[in-house]
C-alpha cells in the first residue's frame, strides 16, 4: 500500500520530487507524509506555507486518493513503482526533475542500452522510413527504443523495434489506461507485450498539450542517447533535444532535405554541435561500441535488395524521383511529367503494387 501513498505525494501539484523525498524521510513513510498534519508539515521548514496550503488542499480534494487508485491499478493491471523502488530506473532519477513514480503499463526493461527517437508528429515519407530503419537496427543489436508513442517519428520508430522483435517504451502525455492517438491502440498493445506503456500521470488523466512537453524529460532521462530524425525549429521534439543536453546525453542528428522545415530543426543543431547520424552503426559505435558491427552499415545496404531502378521502368522512375522531394498530389505529378491523368494513375498504382509507393494521410503520393 505504501507505493499508492508515493503516488498520492505525487499527485500533489507544485511540489517537487526532492521536497517530497525529504517529507518523506522526516515523517518515516509516504504514508505519514501525506498523512500529516498541517502544522506538523509547517513545522518541518521543507515547504513553505503557501505550498503547505495548497498540498493539504489538494489532498482534502482527493478524498481516498491511495484507495481509489490501487482498486484502479489492480483492475487495469498497472503497476506503481516509486522513486525509491529498485526497479525504478536509475538514471532516470539523476535528472534534475524526476518523477517520483512512474505508472507502468508492461514490464520495464533493462535501461543499460536504451536509445530516445523523436521526431516530427507530421514527418513525411523520408523521415518514417530513416525512423523505423534505425529504430529496428538498433533494437536488433539489443538497444531498448525509447519514444513517446505520438504520430509520425514515434510511431514508426516503436514499430521498427517491434518489427525486428525488440523492445520499445512509449511515454506517454496521458494515463497509460488511455490510447492516443486511438489509431495507436494495436501498436500500444504490442508495446506492453514486448516493453512498457509508460507515464507519471495517473489512470485517466487526459492528454492535455502542456503533459507532452513535460513528459519528454522523461523520453531523454530513460534515454543513454537521444536520435532527432525530422523537427521543425519550433518543436516538441527539439524540446527533448534540448533535455537530452541538459541532461549531458549524447544528441544525435539525423540531416535531411535542405528544402524541407521538417530538416531545420536537426540541421540547427548539427550547426550548434550536435553529432550526424548517417547510420545506426554511427550511434552504436559512440554509445555501445561493444554492440558495433553487429548490424547493416548503412540504409543502402539494408535496402539494396529492394532498389527500384532493376524492377521498374523509366516512367515508374521518373516518378520516384520526383517523390524524393516530398509528397505529391496526382496533379501536380501530372504537371511535372506532362502525361496524362489516366497515365500517371495506371503507373502509381502499379509501384503501390510494387511497395516503392503509398499515399498518406491527406491522399498525396509519397516513397514508402
């Protein structure tokens, strides 16, 4: 019971985890912290009284707070680990602002190889396939995939770890009971299978813009290293980028297309002295150089046996080349190619067929 009142402290707005942690060893248990008198909590010079005030209003508010939510936690199978358990990771608690328990969804795995991928939520062809590419390479040579379960470079970076068989960690900006995106629910269920559904927020918390950027202090503290694929300068995952170097991680980026925004974010730093990452050996070789070698030396060799130029024609071709500069509509294909509607469709459809093309979400053509 006495990691239900870890997570009650936790609960508390506006105090942090190193102020609890001292709650905590002056009162002898989580239990007769949260349980204090007011006066008894002032007497204790941690808190000031404004925060004294708030912290036993919040818990006026939250009536059976410990109760309610191992009743919850049993019946959704979420396990609570505190600060002070053994199976907290370590180096998560040497950031600067830990959560003081982690609400887990799976089983947590051994964080001593652990790589963060983040990226763009709107990331275009390029950026999905260097993401799952990397991700599976990695989590083949036994690097746990950390990332925060969102659209785009997230979710292409979890599935490349699932894909290879490896094992990923989501973050999530909710209660690990709630599935967002909804169209993430088959990924998130494998995820808990081969890792852990994780956040420091309790069942049923909504995902709220302002969690995400809180949570992705967590993506980079579980992290060794941190992988930038896509991020427009002004970006959630420029904001992990930036914990990871507070957090004195190695940042690694990933450079892109000159003309995309999607390419600003990571050529940025790499100016600002991030590392290039050209390939998941590059990675390996810095963090985990007893993992090298062990994997595809680079994204061409991975994909050699798939190359489009021995398996299509010259117009399927001129195609592709015209998707590697980012998604296209059917007519502006038209436009660049001067052919026909019918032409252009019948050749899509047939390097769809071949796997070289798909369409996404708002019915564009881009390289698979």
């Amino acid at each position: 019971m006495e990691k239900f009142y870890w997570a009650a402290l936790g609960a508390a707005k506006g105090i942090g985890a190193a102020h609890m942690m001292a709650l905590v060893r002056v009162f002898g248990s989580a239990q007769n912290a949260y349980e204090a008198e007011e006066a008894d909590l002032l007497a204790t010079g941690i808190l000031s009284p404004k925060a004294v005030a708030a912290f036993v209003q919040s818990r006026k508010q939250q009536e059976r707070f410990p109760e309610k939510l191992r009743e919850q936690c049993e019946r959704l199978h979420i396990d609570v680990i505190p600060i002070v358990s053994a199976a907290y990771p370590e180096r998560l608690k040497r950031i600067l602002q830990p959560p003081l328990v982690l609400y887990v969804k799976g089983t947590l795995p051994d964080f001593r190889y652990s790589i963060g991928m983040v990226g763009s939520r709107m990331a275009d062809a390029y950026g999905l396939k260097v993401a799952g590419y990397f991700s599976s390479e990695l989590a083949k040579a036994g690097v746990v995939i950390v990332s925060g379960g969102a659209k785009g470079i997230d979710t292409a970076s979890h599935k490349g770890a699932l894909q290879a068989g490896g094992k990923t960690v989501a973050v999530l900006g909710c209660g690990v009971d709630i599935t967002y995106p909804p169209e993430n629910r088959t990924m998130f269920e494998k995820i808990a299978e081969q890792g852990a559904l994780i956040s420091e927020y309790p069942p049923e918390t909504e995902p709220l813009p302002f969690r995400f950027p809180e949570r992705n202090r967590i993506i980079s503290g579980l992290s060794q290293g941190v992988v930038l694929v896509e991020a427009a300068v002004r970006s959630g995952a420029l904001i992990t980028a930036e914990f990871a170097m507070d957090e004195g991680r190695d940042l690694f980026c990933i450079p892109g297309n000159i003309f995309s925004d999607k390419s600003a974010g990571p050529h940025k730093l790499i100016r600002d002295g991030a590392r290039i990452a050209l390939a998941p050996d590059d990675v390996l070789e810095e963090l985990f150089p007893e993992l090298a070698g062990s994997i595809h030396s680079n994204l061409f060799a991975c994909m050699e046996d798939k190359a489009p130029l021995r398996v299509c024609s010259e117009q399927q071709r001129k195609l592709l080349d015209l998707l590697t500069q980012g998604p296209q509509t059917l007519e502006q294909l038209v436009t660049a190619t001067g052919w026909s509607v019918a032409e252009t469709s019948v050749l899509l459809l047939e390097l769809q067929m071949k796997g070289f093309v798909q369409t996404d979400a708002a019915q564009r053509y881009v390289q698979s």
